[in-house]
C-alpha cells in the first residue's frame, strides 16, 4: 500500500510538468566536458519522468547562461558547479525559489608517488613542494597547509584537470591536488597513489584529510553539482523537484556516482539545507568563507 501512495504522489506531482511544452536544458560548458555529460543523463531520465520535451541549449559557461536567461523566457533548468559562483558575469546562483535538488559533491584528492606515511611525512619536512593543479584551483586553497605544516608549498597551474594529471605524471611536480573523477582516473590508468581526500569517509586508499591535518582550513572542501532553473510556476516547480529526485534515484545516476566516487546527497544527511550547504561551498572554494 506505502509503494502504490508513493506511485501516486509521484505521477500527480508530475502532471504539472505534463501539460507543459517544452523545456530548455542550458549546457553550461564546452563539448566532450562534464556540462554534456550531465546533460546527456539527466534528459532522457528527466523527459521520462515529466512528459516534457526538452531541448538541450549550449552556453558555454555560466556566464554563457546568465546571457541567455536575459534575453529568453523559456522555462529553463541547468546543472551547475558551485566552484563557478563566483565566476565575474555569472548570475546563475542557487535561492529557495529556483534550486530543484542536488546531485552530488564532489571531493579534491591529494595524490603522489607515494603510500601515506611518506606523503605525510614529506608534507612536514619543510622541504618546497610542488602540486599539479588544474588552473582553476587557487593558491589559496594550499596556503592554510603551509601554516599548518611550516612547508613550502606551490601550486603549478594547467590549462585543465586532464593537464595537470598528465603534468605529474610526466615527474614535472612532487605532488597532484585534484578532483576526486580525475585522481580515480589517475590511480586506475596511470598508477598514482592518492592518499588523502577532503570528504567526510575514506574513498579507496583515501582517508580523510580532516583525519591527517584536523587544523587545516580547507581539509573539507568540496564542490556541489545540483540542478537550478527559472521560468517555471510554483506547480510546476514542485513537479520538477519530484521528477528530479525520481532522477537522481535511478541506477543510471546512482552509478555514475559510484564509478567516479562522488558524494551521495544521503551523506550529507537528510536534513541539510541544500541552497545554503551549496552557497557556502562555492565561498569556500575561493577563500570568501
């Protein structure tokens, strides 16, 4: 009986969406990037779930979409990234009123040549080390651990996550700091040894960097992917929000968050606040937290 209640909240829930045109899904990124690769799971499960017809619109970034959203008036959803909040020209931030509901966080992983004890060792010898990163990634997020540990430590930027793996892998840097898809990738095909990861439970050989530096400010930081959108009533909103839950609960995205070790919403319990968890990490992310 609980099962077919369920099955009927959830099919009423949806009949707003139902009786809906279309619906524009804005890719906020470049081809063969992570933007298309949400995108090309969440709509089919979402048409599915809805009954909408939903057209894929390429933006290019953030940016991109804050653009678009002013010159169209298409109800329109995106998944985004909270490490692009603060991107200048992106207007496209989470609030109570256009958040649908939250995919996934993801963990940054601190990689070497090395097992744990040594990685950690070499971490507080003093001796100058260098980490492979991403361009994106600031300074910022290393220098709390340089005041933890009295090491000097440097970030070398790359034009992407890609870049920098291949940058230490080609010896060019002591260490990588990257995310955690990217350093599953690395430790699979390449045969680095990541150690450390700044989410709440240890992820492969990965424990804790909390567990290892307690005192260091960003030993937690993650980002946030969710789904935002605009456009849309209040009905059909609430229908969005139980066609996306539906969603982010079928075995196609359960999956992906498996294969790339990402952080399931239910770890973050179930009461969080998912606009203000969400807002805080992209502070986070560039120092403003």
């Amino acid at each position: 009986m609980k099962k077919i209640i369920i099955a009927v909240m959830m099919f009423m829930g949806t009949i707003g969406l139902a009786n809906a045109k279309t619906i524009d899904f804005l890719v906020l990124g470049t081809p063969g990037g992570t933007a298309y690769t949400n995108a090309d799971m969440f709509v089919p499960l979402l048409e599915k779930e809805t009954g909408y017809t939903i057209n894929k619109v390429v933006v290019d970034s953030c940016v991109g979409g804050t653009i678009h959203m002013k010159k169209s008036k298409n109800p329109s959803i995106w998944i985004m990234n909270s490490l692009n909040h603060e991107d200048p020209g992106c207007n496209l931030l989470p609030t109570k009123e256009n958040f649908v509901g939250m995919a996934w966080g993801r963990a940054m992983a601190f990689c070497s040549n090395d097992e744990l004890a040594v990685a950690v060792n070499k971490l507080k010898a003093g001796k100058r080390l260098t980490f492979a990163v991403s361009n994106s990634y600031g300074q910022h997020l290393i220098d709390p651990l340089v005041a933890v540990t009295g090491t000097p430590m440097k970030f070398v930027p790359y034009g992407s996550s890609g870049k920098s793996l291949k940058g230490f892998v080609a010896g060019d840097t002591d260490m990588l700091y990257t995310n955690m898809p990217k350093a599953v990738s690395g430790v699979t095909k390449n045969g680095i040894k990541c150690w450390a990861n700044t989410g709440p439970t240890q992820i492969l050989d990965m424990v804790p960097m909390t567990s290892i530096f307690p005192d260091y400010k960003y030993a937690d930081v993650q980002t946030m992917t969710y789904m935002g959108s605009v456009n849309l009533s209040n009905s059909e909103m609430k229908a969005l929000r139980t066609a996306f839950a539906s969603a982010a609960q079928s075995e196609v995205v359960t999956g992906y968050i498996t294969k790339k070790k990402l952080i399931s919403p239910s770890e973050y319990g179930e009461d969080a606040d998912w606009v203000q968890l969400v807002i805080d990490a992209g502070k986070k992310w560039v120092g403003k937290f």
